[in-house]
C-alpha cells in the first residue's frame, strides 16, 4: 500500500517536472544539517538496537579503537578501505608473534559527551558489557569463540589488551565497526540502578560515547537532534548540529529533498532515484555497497537438496529483468557470493545467465522434468523483494515449477528464516564484518547458524575451513579463488546488488560510502 | 439517577472486559509464528545468544506463569518496556497517545461539523440539485484510498502552492516543541504562551486533519442524511409542522431526533481512527499510534502491542460510556 502510494506521488510529481525545486524552498541554516530518514532510530545501544536508523545513530556518536581507511573507486565515489587501517581511540597498537595479544595504546585527552576522559576501563567496561548481556557488539561478529570478557584486560589507565584464545585474523577489522565503539563507562554507572546493572534503559536514550556528535534529543517517531562534540579526537565536525527526521513515506522524502527543506534524503525507491536525479539541486551519490539480495533455497529436504535444481533455479532467475525492471538501473548485477565492496570481490567466476531451455534441460536432468510446487516467502517491508519474486515465478512457471507468494510481517519472515521453514525465501543482507573469509565462514559452513538454506556441500566446508587462519592478502587471494566452486555449487541464487544512494542537495560533499550503510556526519560538509 | 447507576454498571464490567482482552491479546500474539527473539538476535546470532535473548525476555517461562507475571506488572501500571526500544511501552504509548488524540479530536470535530451540515442540507433537499451534489461528494469521500487523499494535500499544498508546511509530523522544522504540559502541543504552547510552537503545531494540523476529517465527514454525513430524511418523514415532525411552528424550530427538533445515530457513528469512527488511522500518519510523519501498533507487530513486540490493544480498548470502552451518557441527555426516553 505504502508503495502503491509512493509510486503514484512519484509519478505525480514526474509530470509536473520542472526547474522549480533548487531556487525555492527554505534552505536550513548554515552547518546544520537535515536528513529525512525512514525511521529514527530506536536507541543508541549497540548491544540491543540494530534498526537501520540505530546503527546509523551510533555510528555517529560512537568511536572505535582503530578506524577503516578511505579509498576512491573507479566513479571517484569514497568508500572505506578494509586493507589500511588507521589509529582511533588506541593511537598505536601491537599484536603479539602468536597472533593472540593485542595491545592497545590508548590516546591521551580523548573526552567524552560529559567530559571524561577515556581510559582502560572504559574498553574493560563496554566488552563486560557485551559478554554478559551477549549482546550485539559481540555476538553480531561472531566474537564469542575467539574473546571472552576475561581477554580483555586493564595494563594500564592508557593501555588495553584483548588476548584471543586462538587467531582471529578478521580481529583488526571488527575493532573497527562501528559496533565496536566504546562507552564512557564513568557516566553510564552514574545511570546503573539494581534492575539495570548495565544501565541497558540510559544508554538507549543518550549513547554516551566519544564520537563526534552527541545525542541531543530523541522523541522515537518524529526526531533525533545531534550535536557536534566540540572536543571530539579529531576536531570538531564541520556541521554543528545534524536533525534525524522520521518522514515514513518515500516519496515526501523525495519530495522534501527537492524543495530543499532536507539536505539528504534516504531510501528512495528506484522510480523516485530516477526523478531525483534530474532536479537541479540534488545529487546522488551510487556505490556498489554491501547489500545484495538473493533467492535462498531450504536444502535440508528435496528438491533444493539437489544441486541440479539449484542450477537449474539459477538458469531461471530472471537478472536483467530484475535490475531494469525493479530497480530500473538503480542496482548492480551481482555476479558472485560475496558484496562488491570487500577486497577479493571478482564476477571473473560467474557461469550463469537467463537460459530457460537450459534451465528445463537442468531440470529434466535433476529428474524433475515435470517440475513441482513452491512457495516463496519474503517480507511485507521489502517491496523490491517482491517484485523480484513476482519476476522469478514468471521464469518459474515456464520451466514447470509452480510457485506461490507468501508475504510475511518481517518476525515472521525471520523466524521461517531462522528455523528453515521455508521453501524458497528472499533475503537481502550485508556481512557485519567487510572480509570474504568471514563472509564465507558464516554464510556457508555446514554447522553455521546464519547458512539459513543448511547448504552443506564437504568440499566447499573444508576449503573454507582451512583458508580462515591466512591473513592479510594471502587470506584475500585465496577466499577469492574459491567463489568458482561456490558459484558452482548454487548455495543460493546471487540476484542483485541493491547499493547505496546518497542522494542529498548539490551543497552536501565529503559523502563516504560505508559498509555498514550508515551516513558518517563527520565526514560531511556544506557549501 | 440512571447516569450515575450507567457508569457504574459500565465500570464494573471494565475489569473483566479488560481481563479478558489482556488474555487474548497474550495469547494471540504468541501464537502466531513471528517470534521476535530470532528478529532480536542479530545478522550472525549463535545458539547461546538467542537462548541469551530468550531468558532475557523472559519467554523460556510457561505461558500460564508469564501471564501472571504479566498481570502481576498490569495491576502496577506497568505495561513492560518496548523489546525494541528498550523505553517503558506506558512512556511510548502516552507520547503516541497524544499525538494520535490531538489529531483525532480536531479531526473529528471538523468532520461533524462538515458531515452534519452536508447531511442536514442534503436531507432537506432531499432529491434537488443540491441533494445530488453533496450525495455525489459524500461517495467521493467514501470511496477515495486515505493515504492517496493524504498525498495529494502534500503533492498540492506543500509541493506545489507551498501554502503547507512540509510533512515532517507535529511540528514544523526548526521550531522547537512547547514544553510539556499535557503532551498537546497546540493546549502546551498555549499553556506557555509560545506563539511560535502554537502557529507551528496548527499548521502541521491542517493537512493530516483536513485529510483524515474529508474521509470521515463522509460516512457521518451519510449516516445525518438518512436519519434526518427519516425524522423529517416522522409524525412528530409532521404534526410540529402542520401546527404552523417555524422552519427552523421544525429543524431543530429534527436534528435532535437525528442526533443519536450520529453520535454513535462518531464515536465509532472515533475508536477506529485513534489506533487506525495509520496511513495518515504515515503519509505525515504523524508519530501516532496507529504507525506504533504496525511497528510493534511486524517485530513481535509482545509488550507494546499489548500495550496499544489494551490502552485502544479502554478508549473505546470510555468513548462508548460518553455515547450513551450523551443518549441519556438528548433522549428522555432512555431517561425515564
């Protein structure tokens, strides 16, 4: 419904295009900046909130023991670079010979939202934390088999060590997602009462970080107001003040960016990228990004336990149709098994394209020749998931698989994920942490809980197993070399790669695509 | 007399009414297969961070005990707090409740008095140029889709004339809300006597309550039309207006004949829109609690949804004690 109406004021706007937005319009004051978001963010608690809005939120005013770096790709967009990493709230740091201890040197001077200063205990605090409630900021990396609240231990008010109970190579890169951030220990206690020893109720309301910007305000529904932190590590952000906007319908994002009343508008439907892109005034920044959006296929029962029919699934899917019909040139083919963003990332493998006769011969072949019934799930909240669905049963229905629609409230959607109580199900995501390897070890060994299709394939879990202790560009180069017998065992089908769009008005630079979809205030600028 | 034995006879089924919905409301959402613990746990959750959530939340207890536990917090005030926000769902659904009560009422008010007119021009018109007319936008207004109305106001008033404030929620940009008083920003900034907050406030009202009083006039000028065609066509009217008495004066004493359908469809409009009116909230960013509910369920946030069935149901059940106070005022035969 919410689409159907979005659609219609698009293309109501469409016809009355004209050069109008960009001379009109309120623009906001100077060095504040305005975002029309789908949502505001549920609350500042890394370890509990993951809403899009919320890790967004957090990432903002939050920082990490050691930062990503930052690389231009062949578009000159800016996007993180998983291969250099920089110091952050630790201004040096070693790993010893073993690849277990890793210390930390604190950086000195380093102020809070309140104005303490960051010490030890402050990182001792924020990993106590996680472990004990097991929360997201370690259970979304996978950390809990490497790290224990034990390993991370207090040298010295300055100085930290996380010491592993075995190698984790992908360790670096975790410390540096925004998950990862830590808290101003001092203050939260102030807030912790007997019911809430971990103060779980404060946090959520006021993040009490060392990032750039702090919480000014959240009324959950309407708005979250940032402040620039004047005494932030790395100098205060040029925008002082950032104003979170809950606008719930695309096309009145789509609407407000043109007018100007925002300055960045987020998540609009391809149809209204389109539109957009031609306002004068606006522009839009596209990158690759770590989103794609696949077709999981339950290969604990027949047919999907057949490899056959998985290929022949995938001779089926409808790609082109797919990235020119929903999202109309607004995505990337997605060639491969892991996101366009990470290092390793090749479509040199891919065998695969729209072939229906070979996809029937397939079939045939997997002794379905007469095909058999299906049922593809996907959630109420993505709408592109299910035009796509709606394209594949097309392809389907040709090569003799009869298949259904199931639309589901997304708890639903993810507990038929979680349980494999599905046939077929749409499922979009990014992996938490930009590495091939990890991304691989988690979506495709055997005995890993988010391989929600249970695709158990020996060979494919040795070779994974065995690459997981390389580092550095040798764990690169070999993770990348085995997306050939992956892409040919069809796990799943690869669809698109959604990417990202910063659309925001033309005065609005220092854009930096990040793998975790989140809008670095800090990093922006305006004219 | 009766008034007073209505409300306490009305009062005392409360409880039980309330029991019952509680129940049910438990029980439904649990039932059906959305478990929120699976949507809590994160992109790469392990077995024992989902058992982690489950403790947490307290679902390994058997169903029977949660609910005490449950009833337990109840008869405290206290509806849990939100799984998602972590916030109390009493905190949530007061801000909520007021956003969607202030909408509402002025709605609802503009609604009355547009749908009544219609109704009691198109009833003594009944049949004329004028009939037909009213009776053509009265159809209009029941068949239009909600949220199409709602974006054309903002695609006409704010995009195009730039006569609107954009549709950014209850409060324009850059104007701070009032300070809380009630809750109502329009009854704060008055309170406070804050100019800015008030003109802001109204003039983030006009487009939701334009748009949601255009749908709901039509079913209660509909609902005015047939019962003032009916009254007009009764004997006491009849007779009133055979003994010579003035037009209006006729009018008058039908319109009061008129009035209990009336209030009753508008107390039912009223119920449906506090918690229904999701669509025109979404369409203005109104933080209402018809976009709270859809959120809840589509998480499973067991407490919250709970929270707004119970908190809609005991609205509803006060909306309909008013009705039938305001039928004891206007109808001396349920007086007497």
């Amino acid at each position: 419904m919410r689409a159907l109406a979005s659609g219609l004021l698009a293309l109501a706007l469409a016809t009355t295009a004209s050069g109008e937005a960009g001379e009109s319009g309120t623009p906001a004051a100077p060095k504040v900046l305005t975002i029309a978001g789908v949502e505001t963010p549920q609350g500042f608690d890394k370890d509990f909130q993951q809403q899009v809005a919320s890790t967004e939120a957090q990432a903002n005013v939050g920082a990490t023991l050691i930062r990503y770096g930052v690389r231009t790709d062949a578009k000159g967009v800016q996007l993180e670079d998983y291969g250099k990493l920089l110091p952050g709230l630790a201004e040096s740091w070693t790993i010893s010979r073993d690849n277990l201890a890793h210390t930390f040197k604190l950086r000195k001077g380093v102020k809070s939202h309140y104005g303490n200063d960051l010490t030890a205990d402050d990182v001792k605090w924020t990993y106590d934390r996680s472990f004990t409630l097991k929360g997201l900021g370690v259970t979304s990396f996978g950390l809990e088999p490497f790290l224990d609240a034990d390993g991370v231990k207090v040298v010295d008010p300055n100085t930290v060590e996380f010491r592993l109970k075995r190698p984790n190579p992908v360790f670096l890169l975790v410390l540096a997602a925004p998950a990862s951030l830590i808290w101003d220990s001092k203050e939260a206690r102030k807030h912790a009462t007997d019911q809430d020893p971990w103060a779980k109720g404060w946090i959520a309301n006021n993040g009490p970080g060392f990032g750039p910007y702090k919480v000014e305000s959240l009324m959950r529904g309407q708005e979250a107001v940032f402040a620039a932190h004047d005494r932030y590590y790395l100098g205060a952000a040029p925008i002082k003040r950032v104003v979170y906007k809950a606008v719930p319908a695309s096309s009145n994002r789509l609407a407000l960016l043109e007018t100007g009343a925002v300055d960045v508008a987020l998540e609009l439907t391809p149809l209204e990228l389109e539109q957009a892109k031609s306002k004068s005034g606006v522009k839009i920044t596209s990158s690759g990004g770590s989103r794609f959006i696949a077709l999981v296929m339950n290969q604990t029962k027949p047919p999907f336990n057949n490899p056959k029919v998985r290929k022949a699934m995938a001779y089926a899917a409808p790609y082109d149709d797919v990235l020119n019909s929903v999202y109309r040139g607004w995505a990337s083919p997605w060639r491969t098994v892991i996101a366009a963003n990470q290092l390793g990332y090749t479509e040199e493998y891919w065998p695969y394209k729209t072939d229906l006769g070979r996809a029937r011969a397939v079939l045939a072949e997997a002794g379905y020749p007469r095909g058999f019934n299906l049922t593809i799930t996907s959630s109420v909240e993505q709408v592109t998931a299910q035009e796509i669905a709606i394209l594949y049963r097309t392809n389907l229905e040709k090569i003799g698989i009869r298949a259904q629609m199931e639309n589901l409230p997304a708890a639903a959607h993810r507990e038929k994920l979680f349980q494999a109580g599905f046939e077929a199900i749409m499922w979009s995501a990014q992996a938490s942490v930009p590495d091939i390897g990890y991304a691989m070890n988690i979506y495709f060994r055997a005995a890993s809980r988010p391989n929600w299709g249970k695709f158990n394939d020996p060979e494919i879990d040795k070779a994974v197993e065995k690459g997981l202790s390389l580092f550095g560009q040798e764990r690169v180069e070999y993770f990348s070399k085995l997306q050939k017998p992956i892409l040919e065992a069809v796990p799943w089908i690869s669809l698109a790669q959604p990417g990202y769009h910063f659309a925001a008005r033309s005065n609005i630079e220092g854009f930096v695509y990040h793998n975790s979809n989140h809008i670095g205030f800090a990093e922006l600028g305006k004219k | 007399m009766n008034a007073v034995r209505l409300i306490g006879q009305r009062l005392a089924w409360l409880i039980p009414q309330l029991i019952g919905i509680s129940l049910v409301t438990f029980c439904l959402v649990r039932v059906i297969p959305a478990n929120p613990v699976y949507l809590l746990a994160g992109p790469s959750p392990t077995e024992e961070s989902i058992r982690a959530i489950i403790l947490d939340l307290g679902l390994d207890q058997p169903l029977h005990l949660q609910y005490v536990d449950y009833m337990g917090r109840l008869v405290r005030g206290d509806l849990g707090i939100s799984w998602i926000s972590r916030q109390p769902v009493v905190e949530e659904l007061r801000s909520r409740l007021t956003a969607s009560l202030e909408l509402t009422v002025l709605s609802l008010a503009a609604a009355l008095a547009l749908g009544v007119t219609m109704g009691v021009a198109s009833a003594l018109g009944k049949g004329r140029a004028l009939d037909q007319v009213l009776r053509l936008v009265t159809l209009v207004g029941l068949s239009m889709p909600r949220f199409w109305f709602g974006l054309l106001l903002v695609f006409v008033f704010y995009y195009h004339l730039r006569v609107a404030p954009p549709p950014l929620g209850r409060i324009g940009l850059g104007v701070a809300p009032p300070a809380h008083v009630t809750g109502f920003y329009v009854v704060d900034s008055l309170l406070t006597g804050n100019l800015p907050a008030l003109g802001a406030s109204l003039a983030a009202l006009a487009l939701p309550v334009l748009a949601m009083s255009f749908m709901i006039a039509a079913p209660i000028a509909k609902t005015t039309r047939a019962a003032m065609v009916e009254m007009l066509s009764n004997e006491y009217v009849r007779h009133a207006r055979a003994c010579g008495l003035p037009r209006r004066q006729v009018w008058a004493y039908a319109i009061r004949g008129a009035l209990p359908p009336i209030i009753t469809m508008a107390g039912i409009v009223f119920s449906t829109l506090l918690g229904g009116g999701v669509l025109v909230e979404t369409v203005f960013g109104w933080p209402g609690m018809g976009t709270y509910a859809v959120q809840s369920i589509n998480s499973s946030d067991y407490n919250a949804v709970q929270g707004f069935v119970l908190i809609t149901a005991i609205i509803t059940v006060a909306v309909f004690l008013i009705i039938d106070l305001l039928y004891v005022i206007i109808d001396p035969r349920v007086r007497h």
